[in-house]
C-alpha cells in the first residue's frame, strides 16, 4: 500500500514492494526529464529495509544546476506531481504526486550537500541495525503524539538527525 492523506502520520511496515515503486518511478522521471537530470536517488525511510515507514516514496531528482527546475516543472506535472516550490528545506524544490500523496520529489543539485546528507543519513540507517532501531523507537512515539500533524513529526525528529549528520561533518 501507498499513499497517506496530507498531514497524517502513519508508520506502516516495512516490505520489499517500496524499492521496485521507485524503481518504477525512476524509469518514468528519468523518460520524462532525460537530459536535464543527472539520477534520481531513493532516500528516506522507505529506502531502508526492515524500516517502518510512512508509505511515501522519496526521490532526490539531481540536476547539475538548479537553473534547469523551471523547464522540469512542466514535465514532472505531466507525470501527476505538483510543485511546492522551496517550501519544505533549502535546496530543494519540493514536488508531490498523489491525493493520497504517495510520492514525494526533490530537485536538488548533484553535488549540492543536502543530497550528501540524505544519502548519508539512509546508508547509516542501512548497515547500523542499532541506529536504524533508535530511529523506530524515535518515529513510533512521534507518531502517537503526533499522528495528524507531519510538521510537529518531523520537527521531532530533528536532534536525531542533526546527532546522526555529525558524523558526516566529521568525516568531511
């Protein structure tokens, strides 16, 4: 199952069935954007196996300069996704597809930090099974506390995140 109504947070379990949706869905952006994309990265929970997540797939769009997001908007809208512009984290043009919403997409630059840190923050949730159970602990309490408020959600989750991308600053 995909999908979940704006603003609901709902965990649900891991399954195998997430990776082979974004497979799917990197076939029909990259068909669509060609040229004007460098690759399209899974991140997010759904990325991670074994990981209860919510059932949306996140994508990070990559384009060599954020001066190509004007002629892939129009395009992206052809395959069902809206534009929400800068509205959710600095750069990144936010897209979603779905009413329920069951895709989320980021244009980002491909050597831009924040594609570094989301793709850090999945590969350490990846191969630390320690790490990626706090994480669980951590999303199924916000989810009882705030399960129709995903800006309270996610603002919950911060101190984590920040404690988790130390180690990418750290290494840099």
């Amino acid at each position: 199952m995909l999908g979940l109504p704006k603003g609901k947070v709902r965990l649900h379990p891991y399954t195998p069935a997430w990776a082979e949706h974004f497979k799917d869905e990197k076939r029909r952006i990259e068909a669509c954007l060609g040229t004007l994309i460098v690759d399209v990265y899974h991140f997010g929970s759904t990325s991670v196996p074994g990981l209860d997540a919510k059932p949306i797939i996140d994508s990070a769009i990559t384009v060599r300069s954020l001066d190509a997001v004007e002629r892939c908007i129009p395009l992206l809208h052809e395959l069902g996704y809206d534009c929400h512009g800068e509205c959710v984290l600095q750069e990144s043009i936010f897209f979603t597809r779905g009413e329920p919403v069951t895709h989320h997409a980021h244009i980002v630059e491909h050597d831009g930090m924040i594609l570094k840190k989301w793709l850090y923050f999945r590969d350490r949730l990846r191969t630390s099974s320690e790490l990626s159970q706090r994480y669980l602990d951590l999303k199924r309490e916000l989810e009882k506390k705030y399960s129709d408020d995903r800006v309270s959600y996610g603002i919950g989750k911060n101190s984590f995140l920040k404690d988790v991308l130390s180690g990418l600053e750290d290494s840099s």
